[in-house]
C-alpha cells in the first residue's frame, strides 16, 4: 500500500517561487528512498503553495503533461498567449510543450496540487 500525509514530506522549491511537497512520484522517478513511486504513466503528485505576488517563472515540459487543481486561493494562469482568472475549485489543463505561468494575485496563498502524467 502506498499512503502519503503531506505533513510528513520534506517541501521544496518549485520554480524559485512557490513551495512544493511531492506527494506521489512515477516509476520513472523511482528511487531506494523514495517508497511513494507508485503508477506507471504518473510522473508525480504535488502540494503547491504561492505567497501573495509571486509567480512561477514561464516554462514548458517536453516530456509530460500537468494538471493544476485550485484548493484555495485566486491568481491567474498564462497557457501560451491566454491568460485566465482562476480560484478554488478550477482545474486547469496544461499540454505537453504549452508554455505556462502561474502567478498569485490574492493576499493568501494559492495551493494546488500538480499531476503530471508522461507522455513518452
């Protein structure tokens, strides 16, 4: 059985900018110390939390795809040239080789949480 509390994995930073506890890796980021390596096509599960006015620099992954789930919090998300409002509740698709940003645009923290699923 694979089982993961967030409050007892060592966070991160993501991008320079936000804090990030990986929850769950694929097989291909399996390593001897890392027992939460589970699905095959999963490349990971993440908690993610951005301060007020930060963002996550623009970037793109040539290898996966990502899902954002919005927990709490509101800001804005650049996908190439679109950019939208989101909050608590959205979920937000992100392709392979799609430039994105995340940016923090409340006065309290934006968490979500990443999943990544490779493409290749």
């Amino acid at each position: 059985m694979v089982k993961v509390n967030w409050r007892n994995v060592r966070p991160t930073i993501a991008h320079e900018a936000g804090i990030d506890w990986r929850l769950l890796s694929g097989q291909s980021l399996k390593s001897s110390d890392d027992p939460s390596a589970c699905m095959e096509a999963m490349m990971y599960v993440s908690l993610a939390s951005l301060q007020p006015s930060l963002s996550y620099h623009p970037h793109s992954h040539g290898d996966h795809e990502e899902v954002y789930y919005i927990i709490s919090g509101k800001g804005e998300i650049r996908i190439d040239d679109e950019v939208q409002s989101i909050r608590d509740g959205d979920i937000i698709y992100i392709g392979v080789n799609q430039i994105h940003e995340i940016r923090n645009t409340g006065d309290e923290m934006l968490n979500f949480l990443a999943f990544a699923a490779q493409t290749k």
